[in-house]
C-alpha cells in the first residue's frame, strides 16, 4: 500500500497544541476526524494518474527530504506522503493550523509548531520550526511544508524552505495534488476544497538542491527554481485531469481597473494646468531649481537621439535615488553589450552626479512634467523596452501611459511610509489602477511587500536594500590632502545633511564644545547647499566666525564653522571626519542614509526621527554601530566621549560595518528579478540575443 489509512494515531510528542477551552479542543477534535475521513472518501474514490508510484520512489530515492508545496493545495497533503508515519510537518501556531494539524496526525504525521513572520511583526515561531526541522532531518525523517508564506502573495516561494534546504543538505522534493473536481474559497492562498468521484493526479518533480556554501544570489535563483517546478506540477496536473487551473490562481491585478474619477480628474487638470508649465519652469530657473537649457525635456521633448538597439529606462527623484540605482545600471550595462540606459531625474542636482557618474551608454534627461501630453511625446521617442522607477517615484499619468504601451513596468527598492500608505489607502480607485500596472515590485523588507500588496501590486518581492550596496561616494584626494592639511590636529566633527531647524541646536552643541577646547571646529554639510548663507547668518548671530566653502574661503586657525554648502562633495567630508550626526533627524523629516558614512568608517550620531531609515538604523543602533541623542548637550557630550577614546570610535565604527556587511546582497536579487522580465520584453519585440554575459 502506498499510504497507510489505518488507525488514528493521536498526539504527537511533538505537538505543541494552542492552549483552548476544553469544549473548544473537543469541537476541534471532532472536526479534525471528520476531515481525515473526508480525504479518505476524495482519495478512495477518485481515479489516480497512472504513475503515482514515481511519487513513492522519488521518496525512497531522496529521504529524508524536504517535502514542499503551496497552502492552496495543502488539503490533499497526507496522500502526497508515502509514508505519513515517516515525516513531520511544519504547521503554524494559530487556530486554523491547530485544525489542520489535528488532521495530519490522524495519518501518523508529527507536527513541528512555527511559521515564518510573512510581514508581521509577532514572533510566530519561525526559529523554533528551523531548529527542529533541521533536527528532525538529521534523525532522518522528512519535513513537510508550504513553500509559500501568508499572508503571500500566493504560490511565491519564500526563503525559508530554501533556508532549511541549505543548512541541512537535504533536497526539496516539489509536490502537488490536483482534482478535476473542486471549491476555491476566497483566502489569500485561494485555498482548494477536492471533491469526492473525480480525477486525481498526485505529482511530484525533480528534487531541488541547495548547496551548503550558496550564497545570496544562488538562494534567490534556487527559491525561483522551486517556484517554478511547484507551479509546472500544479499547471501539469490541471491539464491532466482536465480541470481549468485558472480557476484556483489568485486573479492577476496585472491588469489592472481602468483609470476611475479621481485619475481622469487628475490628467485633466494636468492638461489645464500645461499652459502654466513654462512660467513654472522658469521661476524655479531663477531659484536654481532648473536648467533652462534643457526645458524642453520637461515638455518631453527629447534632447538626444535614441540609440539603436535594447533601451532601459531608469526613473529616480533626485541624488539619493541616483546614488542607489547607479549600480544596477552598470551592472546591466556590463551584462548586456547592446543594450543602453536612459535615466531621469528631476533635479539639477541629481542631473550633474549622473553626468559625473553614468557609465558608457547610459546617459540622463529631465523627466517631463507628469501631463499626459508630455509622457506620450516622451514615450513615442523612447520607446523603452523595460521601465524602471526607483523607491517611490509614482506619479500617475507616467505609470499609465507607460502601462497602456505594454511596457514592463517595475518598482525597485521600494519604499513607501506609513503616511503616504495611508493617503493611497483611502481610495482603491486611485491605488488599484496605479500600482496593477506594475509587473514587479521589488521592496526592502517584509512590511513594504504587504503595504503594496494592499494597494494592488501583483508580484511583491523583497530583495533588501539597495543602498547596502551602493558603491563609495566619490573623494577628490588632492582636495582631502588640502584641507586636512588646513585643519591639522585640530578635534572637529561633522554635521551632514542638515535641515532648517537643527543648525541651530548644532552650533548650540559647538559652543558647549568649545568651553572644553577652544580650538574645536565644525563643520556644516547642509542638504541643500543654497541654504548656505542662511547658516552663515545664524553663525554671525551666535558670533562665531566662520567661513563658506561655495565663497573659496579657506580654514584657518580662527574658523569656528566651515559651511560646506557646495555640490557633491559629501564624500569628501566623510573621508575627512570620523564622528558625524546625521541631519534631517531632529527635526521631523525622517533621517538620511547612514550607510554612506558608516563605509567611510565612521562613527553616525542621529537625532531620534530616522523613521525614513527604520531598517537600517535599528540595525545599528541595536547593534552598537549608532548612538540616537535628542538635544544639543547630548550632541556635545558623545562627540567629546568619542573625541577623548579613540578605541570607543574605532570599536562602534568597526560594529556598524560588520551591521552594514550583513545586510548586503540586494543587487544581486534586483538583477535576478528584473533580467527575466528584460529578456521577454526583447524576445517580444524580435530580439532574441540580448549578448547576455555569465
């Protein structure tokens, strides 16, 4: 006998039950039967697929082994087992898994209790069920469990199972029963009722293998491979059995509503408001804001030919984006030898690093002004093969256009806070039609997947940030030479991205400094350098004497403040200085990247609103790497802490490393994601060799 219908065999040793009332566990009881005798009656009375037996022998072949599949299908699991009373099953803690584990112990199957997060913030055992399934497949047993994890999305697999596959050496075996017969009921899994008197294929596919020494790249293409073969099975055993598979998938939000009232209300008064463009454009011209050279790109009109061949186009807003997705634009360059990449940005500032720093065909417009008009005019010229927004650049008319062209359209290292998933939130008609055009969303941790899932994007992956992985800023060493020479011995600290509101508390945290050692300098980096003489104006008001760097006014020895309120020379003050508070933190505008000056090696201060920057700085702060201060005495008292103990600053520059070095390997899991989608696009079109390199 394949399976072993024999007698029930109560509680597992291992079970570690939901505690509930006795009338409650009784009713469970009662309903766990009545389940296992109910896939008794599917299975006894459905005709099998011929080689059901290649199930059985595969089991032999590879066991212990690590038995996957997805939650929708997860009701015909027991007779997905040879031998039930030879595995153990990973079931989640709460009450619907209680049921479901109840059942599976009914044919023999202990129970491991845990579940990975899925996006939530709750421990849900997940450590526990590592732990004891690695145990359990040393012991050799086999572990089963559901590849894909709620909340979803549905039939993706998570990196748990890979995880498992990994430390134990153990293959997945990819596993699927399908009835021609059946219920779907509207869950996130679109979990499938079987029926009794139908046609019954019960499949299992090649063993999926995880080396011991993969790294984040190979996990990533292994957990695809896995997600593959699980859906080939599931899609082959539709078809033979001849039931429309369709039926069980989770409905594709890929295509998504049409535009409602509020989106066709917007594009109208972006059309109304096109007359009014040029005398925008050029008052922010005289604030700098622009470049009225290249105006005519913010009417999409193109200030360059389109090059022959493959085209990607890249969207980010300004410097930070730009800084984080210059290397996924060179290493797609460095892959593919025909292909180019336009980038937008819609700064001036942003527009001069991308001439600094764009590869060999890559080159940089202005993104035209979100009217209708002008995102066709731009797309008829461009004509993309795969299109890119970086982080939260969503505006709305260049998402639709780009979608009514068939243009993939991705999402990459996603961001979205808590404010503006509110604001999208409110209406499902301006969320749903927006965030359905997108192909891919490629999101920095799980809380991000779940906010766009809600909001209607159909693929969601997290893939971790790609800021970890950005490349150093740049330094001019002839100009570090100079002003370290300038500066000599003297104790300083830097003050980085500054906002309206913090100069202030930092030339406050100056003068307590000072008091200890007259000779102490600070410097300011302010976030928008045209504000730099707004900061000389506080520090003539505080008399200090002081000297701004876009002027050519040098440091000497009777400079207080140095304002370095140029462009693109952040890099070069991290070189520099080794103790630096990181702005836009004490005053509520959320926190600026720490991971740029921790590369440096140096020690971060911020203020306590970096909820911008939630990940990385719990990260670091957990880890020691990082210090939150919330006034000006505080600022003072840690940088003169850090200025007298050279091995203090050298021991928590050396933690936030090691934090920063852990949290690395998003660029990689960004080109895997998207090159697929790249290479349909050009297959697409005529384009079958795209000089991919290995």
């Amino acid at each position: 006998m394949m399976h072993k219908f024999g007698q029930d065999e109560g509680m597992s040793e291992r079970s570690r039950p939901v505690k509930e009332s006795g009338n409650n566990s009784r009713g469970k009881q009662i309903m766990a039967a009545a389940m296992a005798r109910y896939i008794r009656l599917v299975f006894a009375t459905s005709r099998r697929n011929g080689d059901y037996h290649l199930l059985e022998e595969s089991f032999d072949r590879n066991a212990p082994l690590i038995i996957g599949g997805w939650h929708g299908t997860f009701l015909m699991a027991p007779v997905l087992m040879p031998r039930p009373d030879a595995v153990s099953a990973v079931v989640a803690r709460h009450g619907d898994a209680e049921l479901m584990g109840l059942m599976l112990e009914r044919f023999g199957v202990r129970l491991i209790r845990g579940a990975g997060a899925g996006g939530r913030k709750k421990d849900r055992g997940g450590m526990f069920a590592l732990r004891m399934s690695l145990r359990e497949l040393k012991a050799g047993r086999s572990v089963a469990m559901t590849a894909d994890v709620p909340p979803g999305p549905a039939r993706q697999a998570g990196m748990g199972i890979i995880t498992i596959a990994r430390m134990s050496g153990r293959p997945i075996l990819p596993v699927a029963a399908v009835t021609s017969r059946f219920r779907v009921l509207n869950t996130w899994s679109r979990f499938v009722v079987n029926l009794p008197f139908s046609r019954l294929a019960l499949l299992a596919g090649e063993p999926v293998y995880v080396p011991k020494d993969a790294d984040a790249q190979l996990m990533e293409q292994k957990r695809q491979e896995l997600e593959n073969r699980i859906n080939d099975l599931v899609a082959a055993g539709h078809e033979m059995v001849g039931a429309d598979g369709r039926l069980t998938e989770t409905p594709k939000v890929g295509a998504p509503p049409g535009p409602g009232r509020l989106l066709k209300t917007y594009a109208m008064s972006m059309t109304l408001a096109q007359p009014l463009a040029g005398t925008i454009l050029r008052r922010r011209a005289k604030r700098g804001k622009e470049d009225l050279s290249r105006m005519p790109e913010r009417f999409g009109k193109a200030g360059k030919q389109r090059p022959a061949g493959g085209l990607v186009w890249v969207h980010a807003a300004s410097v930070g984006e730009t800084n984080a997705v210059l290397p996924v634009i060179a290493r797609l360059l460095e892959r593919h030898d025909d292909l180019s990449v336009l980038l937008t940005t819609g700064t001036v500032t942003s527009a001069r690093i991308a001439a600094e720093r764009l590869p060999k065909r890559a080159f940089h417009q202005f993104i035209p002004l979100d009217a209708p008009s002008f995102m066709r005019r731009f797309l008829d010229h461009w004509q993309p093969d795969l299109a890119m927004l970086v982080e939260s650049e969503i505006w709305p008319n260049l998402v639709l256009e780009t979608a009514n062209r068939d243009i993939p359209l991705v999402l990459v290292n996603g961001i979205m806070s808590q404010k503006s998933f509110r604001y999208w939130r409110r209406s499902a008609s301006l969320s749903r039609p927006i965030f359905g055009c997108f192909h891919l969303v490629l999101v920095q941790n799980d809380v991000l997947q779940k906010r766009f899932m809600r909001l209607g994007a159909p693929d969601v992956r997290v893939v971790g940030n790609l800021k970890f992985d950005a490349p150093l800023l740049p330094v001019d060493d002839s100009k570090k030479q100079q002003l370290q020479t300038l500066i000599g011995n003297r104790p300083h600290f830097l003050a980085a991205s500054t906002h309206p509101g913090e100069e202030e508390q930092i030339i406050a945290a100056h003068r307590i400094l000072q008091k200890n050692n007259s000779d102490f300098l600070t410097i300011i980096v302010p976030r928008h350098p045209e504000r730099g003489a707004e900061i000389a104006q506080l520090a003539k008001e505080a008399g200090l004497t002081f000297a701004r760097r876009s002027k050519g006014e040098e440091v000497d020895s009777a400079t207080q403040l140095y304002i370095a309120d140029t462009l693109g020379e952040l890099g070069l003050f991290f070189a520099l200085s080794k103790r630096v508070f990181l702005g836009g933190s004490l005053t509520e505008n959320g926190g600026h990247n720490p991971i740029e000056p921790v590369r440096f090696g140096c020690v971060v201060l911020t203020g306590p609103h970096w909820q911008n920057q939630k990940d990385i700085f719990s990260a670091l702060i957990n880890g020691g790497g990082a210090t939150e201060i919330h006034s000006a005495a505080e600022l003072a008292e840690r940088i003169e802490q850090l200025s007298d103990d050279q091995d203090l600053c050298t021991e928590t520059a050396r933690r936030a490393a090691d934090v920063i070095d852990e949290m690395t390997g998003a660029l990689e899991r960004t080109i895997s994601a998207i090159e697929p989608l790249l290479l349909a696009a050009r297959q697409k079109t005529g384009i079958t060799s795209v000089g991919q390199k290995s």
